[in-house]
C-alpha cells in the first residue's frame, strides 16, 4: 500500500489561505483609501452612476471657479465705479463752493482739485484685474484711455483737450467778441434796430424777445439766417421800460440780457439812454446792447463754448462736410438752410434740382422725394435743404445737428455709430455738395480753421492732428455684452463695461473741462467767465435726468453678482446631494471593514497554525512504539 505525503493532501488549505490574504489586502486598502475600489469595475453595479455624479461635481467645481474670478472682476469694477462717484461729488462741492480767486496759473482752488480728480478717474478707469483692463470691452489686453495729460494736452502734432477749447472759444466769440451776431440799422431806415446772425454755426442763436418799450414794434426772428428788428417808430420808451434778448448757447443753456429805458446819463450797467427823440435813442439802444453782447460773448459764451468743445472731443461723431456750393438765384450766392430742394432758375433753390422719386439714402435708410403729403422717411420735392438736415438727424440720432453755413453742409452721426450717404440723383446731390458714396467713421470733433474766429463749422479730427482719448473696442452694442461668462449650465451673465459708455463719458468731460480752461486774470470778465463756468459744471455733475448713471452701471453689475450668488447657492445643495450620493457608491463603512479584518486575521491565524500543524505530521508519529 502507497502512503500520500502531506503536501498532496493539505495545498487546498494553501489555496484558501491565498484568498484570505487577498481579502485581507482588499479591505485593507479600503480602510486606507476609504474607498470601495480604486477602479470604476470594482464598485459594481453602480458604477455607471457614479461616473455621472462624479462628472457633476466636476462641472459644478468649474463653475465656482468661474463664478470666483468673475466676482474679483465685479468687486474690482465696483470699487472704480464708487470711487467715479466720489471724484464727481468732490468736483461738484469744489466748483459749488471755490472763491474765484485766479492763481498764477489762471485758474481757482476748485479746479486745482478737478485736476487731481481727473487724474484719479482716468486711473480708476484703466483699472485692472490680473491681466485684464475692465473699461476696454473686449480688448482687455489694451488700457481704456491714454493718460491724463495727453488728453489735456495733447502729444507731439495731435491736439489735446486745451488746444480744441482754446479754438472753440475763438470760433464761438467771433469777431470782435459779438457772437457772430451783427447789430445795425437796415438801410434808409433810423429809428429801427436789426440783430441778426451770420449764417455761421458756432457763436450766439437768436431766442424769443420779449417788449415793454412804449410805441415799439418787434418783429421776432426769422429767415435763414435769422434776424430780428426792433422799431422804436415816433415815441420814446418811458424810463424803465424794457425789452428782453434770449440767446441759445451752444452747450444748450439760454442766456436773457435785458435792457431798461432810462433817463439817468450816463445810464446804468444795463440800461440805455432815452435821447432827444427816437433816432437817438435808437443809436443809445444799438449802443448798449453791442456792449451786453460783447460781455455775454466774454461770459458765459466762453464757458457754453468750453463746454461744448469738451463734449465734441470725448463723444466722437462722424461727420461728412461737402464742398460750398451756390443756389440758382438771380445773383447766385451761398445755400442756406432756406434753399429749396427744387425749383426754377433765378430762385433760391438748388443749381440741379431733386425730382418725385428720388432718393437720398443715409446709413442704408432711404429718403424718399414726392410730389407732395411727405410722411415718415419722405420729402416733398419743395421742401428746404433745412428740412432735409433735420431728416437726416432724424435717422442718423445725433445729438450735434447738422448745419449749413457759407454754402457748406456737414452732417454728423449719431454716437459712436458710422455714417455713410448717397442718393439716386447724382447730380442733385452735387448741387448739396457731396458726390458718390461719401462715408465717415465717429472721430473727435473740432472748429474746421484756422483762421478761428471766421470759422463756420465742424471737421472731425483726424489719428494724427486730434488725440482719441479712448483707446478700447468701441462698439455701438451694449457694453455688457462685451465680457461673457456661464456660471451654470444655462447661466451666463454679462460683466463688460467700456470707459467711454455715456454716464462714464459725460462726468469725465465735465471734470476734464473745468480742469482745462484757464482765465486771464487782467481780463475784466475773467470772474464772470469763472462764475458761469462753475454754474455749469455743478449742474452738469448733478443727476440727470433720462441719462445713465453710474449709479446705473452699479445696479446693472450688483445684478449680475446677486445672479452668482444664487447660482453658487444652488450647485452648493447639489454637490453636497451628488457628493453624499458618490460616496454612498465609492465610500466604505470603516466599522463594517474594521471587523470584516479583525474577522479574517482571525481565519488567516487559525489557517496559518492548521498548516503548520498539518506539515508537521510524519509517518512515525502513527506507528506503534
């Protein structure tokens, strides 16, 4: 008889062994990793949701990603837009509060501080975050404007802030500071004062007059250009009578000066003299009010002026200026805004005319010439050349009218958009002085001179005569949409912002123009040009009314930081669900595993001494002593 070895008998015992110890080694991984399994094929069934719920977290860890470098951006964006306020509220106390008192430098303790300001806004609004400037739209890799001084001052052949309010001024003041406004007596005629303007855009507009003057007619302006005449007829005024000239400026403000009949010689500021008879008194009336013109002219025409040159330089338009042409009259002569758009020779009409049909075509929008009953986007063939401007502004929007003055036309866009105009009709459309398909992007306006004080409109400045101060994308969309990011799956908010938006724009123009202009100190209007400067900046830096807001913008981005919040709050809930979801399929329970190895140490030390005692055993320990 054979007799088997141990070994052959006992290697099931090895085997089992074997797997206790990869049991062993298996949960004592999961206790380590306090997961079920290092690979997806070792968490079961379950695998497949756990995979999605895992991509979940991913997705939503992304998002709060995103969502913390959009809201450094917003904080970051709210701080500058806080600090705009605070620099336009310092402003508007200094130019409500200064003594003018003139420096050496021509200017007042209040526009030493807008100085300052200005330099601080410029600052706040080339802000940053990491690598990105927040007030240049989509270019965030380019700082939203230039420096300070090279917008006030220009650099190297390209004019600055200054320079286009120094030129300005010459424009609007004119000759011999009457405002392009012209005081006489018509021709064969004594007792009869005209006031009239010169065809010129720039300068004083005639306004409404009223009279109490005994025994005057007055006749209130008209024509192209307008004029208006005062008739003093046979009867003096009586002592204190008076009569009212209004005046539109061309920041938009109106001005009165009121003269009052007196017999006081010689009269007071504001009076005129009654003379012997109505011929005199005429000449005391022309007298009086050349000289209140002239400090008008050198008053708050100076500061409008200031003003409107700051608006044209950082709201750019384009603008397309024609060539002079003439009309059709008798004795040709420039076109006005009173010309006709048709008729026949020898009258004040256009040299070719336009005809039913026609069309003039601006920014793709046509206007239509009939016959007569014009409605919406149509002329009638006998309207004005002054009719067609105020169409063409119509659609372009702009806020800078388009003139005609000398024979000359310039049309301005509307802001920051393009402007482009053809017409059907080639040749009457060289009779307004423009041919093919001229076209114009938005640049910096400026006087169209020198000389200066005979100018009669507005050019656009040019890259290399005119500094642009901003130097971001500028686009006509909303700026908001210039910077998009999704903070959930179907969540996005918009963050953009560009220097030159209109709330922004509009309060740094006023602060760059009360820091620019400066007044000469001999000049005997120099605190009557001051006061009126500082009238007009404090009323321009206080809220206005249907015009964004900083403010505004604030709202806007607080909008898009509580829309952050309430997203972040929502994928918070729904990771910690997914998270407790995943680490019910992936996650161990260490008191479950701790005993399962207590359990199969157990087992191993049991098997491992079975072994042991089993290969101990020999063939002599069964035999008989």
């Amino acid at each position: 008889m054979s007799i088997d070895g141990v070994n052959g008998r006992t290697s099931y015992i090895g085997t089992s062994i074997m797997g206790l110890r990869k049991q062993l080694d298996e949960l004592t991984q999961q206790l380590a990793s306090g997961r079920v399994s290092t690979t997806y094929a070792g968490q079961g069934a379950n695998r497949g949701f756990a995979i999605s719920l895992r991509a979940q977290v991913s997705s939503i860890d992304a998002f709060a990603d995103t969502a913390k470098n959009v809201n450094t951006r917003l904080s970051v964006v709210n701080l500058a837009l806080q600090g705009m306020i605070d620099v336009g509220k310092s402003v508007k106390s200094a130019a409500s509060t200064s003594t003018i008192v003139l420096n050496d430098n021509g200017q007042t303790s209040g526009q030493i501080t807008a100085q300052a300001a200005f330099s601080n806004a410029v600052s706040l609004l080339n802000s940053q975050s990491g690598d990105r400037y927040l007030f240049s739209g989509r270019t965030g890799d380019t700082a939203a404007t230039v420096p300070a001084d090279v917008m006030l001052d220009g650099v190297g052949t390209r004019a600055g802030l200054k320079q286009l309010i120094n030129e300005r001024r010459q424009a609007d003041q004119g000759v011999g500071n009457m405002g392009h406004l012209t005081v006489s007596s018509p021709l064969l005629t004594t007792t009869v004062t005209s006031l009239a303007e010169d065809g010129s855009s720039f300068g004083l507009k005639l306004g409404a007059v009223t009279s109490s003057l005994t025994g005057a007619t007055v006749t209130q302006p008209a024509g192209a250009p307008p004029a208006m005449t005062i008739d003093l007829g046979a009867v003096n005024p009586n002592d204190g009578d008076k009569i009212t000239f209004n005046f539109n400026l061309p920041d938009g403000t109106t001005e009165a000066i009121t003269l009052a009949a007196t017999t006081t010689n010689p009269p007071p500021t504001g009076s005129f003299l009654i003379g012997a008879d109505t011929v005199a008194t005429t000449a005391n009336l022309q007298t009086a009010l050349k000289s209140s013109i002239q400090t008008l002219s050198d008053t708050s025409l100076v500061a409008a002026s200031a003003i409107t040159a700051s608006k044209n330089f950082f709201n750019p338009l384009a603008t397309l200026v024609g060539s002079a042409v003439n009309n059709q009259n008798t004795v040709p002569g420039p076109i006005t805004g009173g010309t006709l758009l048709s008729g026949a020779a020898g009258t004040d009409s256009l040299s070719v005319s336009f005809g039913v049909g026609d069309t003039i075509t601006v920014n793709g929008t046509p206007i239509t010439f009939v016959a007569s009953g014009a409605t919406g986007n149509q002329l009638n063939i006998t309207d004005s050349v002054q009719t067609l401007l105020a169409k063409i502004d119509s659609i372009t929007g702009t806020t800078t009218p388009s003139t005609v003055t000398g024979g000359v036309i310039a049309l301005h866009g509307g802001d920051g958009a393009a402007l482009s105009i053809s017409s059907s009709n080639a040749a009457a459309f060289a009779a307004l002085g423009f041919s093919g398909t001229p076209s114009a992007n938005p640049a910096p306006l400026r006087v169209n001179g020198p000389p200066f004080a005979t100018a009669t409109n507005l050019i656009g400045g040019t890259s290399t005569n005119t500094v642009s101060w901003y130097t971001g994308e500028d686009g006509t969309d909303p700026a908001r949409g210039t910077a998009i990011a999704r903070i959930d799956q179907s969540v996005t908010v918009q963050y953009g912002a560009r220097a030159n938006e209109q709330a922004l724009r509009y309060q740094l123009q006023n602060i760059a123009v009360y820091a620019a202009v400066t007044t000469n100190a001999n000049n005997p209007n120099s605190k009557g040009q001051v006061n009126a400067l500082q009238q007009r900046i404090s009323a321009n830096l206080a809220p206005q009314t249907g015009q964004q807001s900083i403010q505004d913008m604030q709202a806007e981005f607080a909008g898009a930081q509580n829309a952050i919040k309430a997203s972040t709050d929502r994928q918070t809930q729904l990771k910690g669900m997914a998270q407790t979801m995943l680490d019910q399929i992936e996650g161990i329970n260490q008191d479950e595993v701790a005993t399962k190895i207590l359990a199969l140490q157990t087992s191993l030390q049991a098997s491992y001494q079975t072994t042991s005692m089993l290969y101990q055993t020999t063939l002599t320990k069964f035999l008989p002593i």
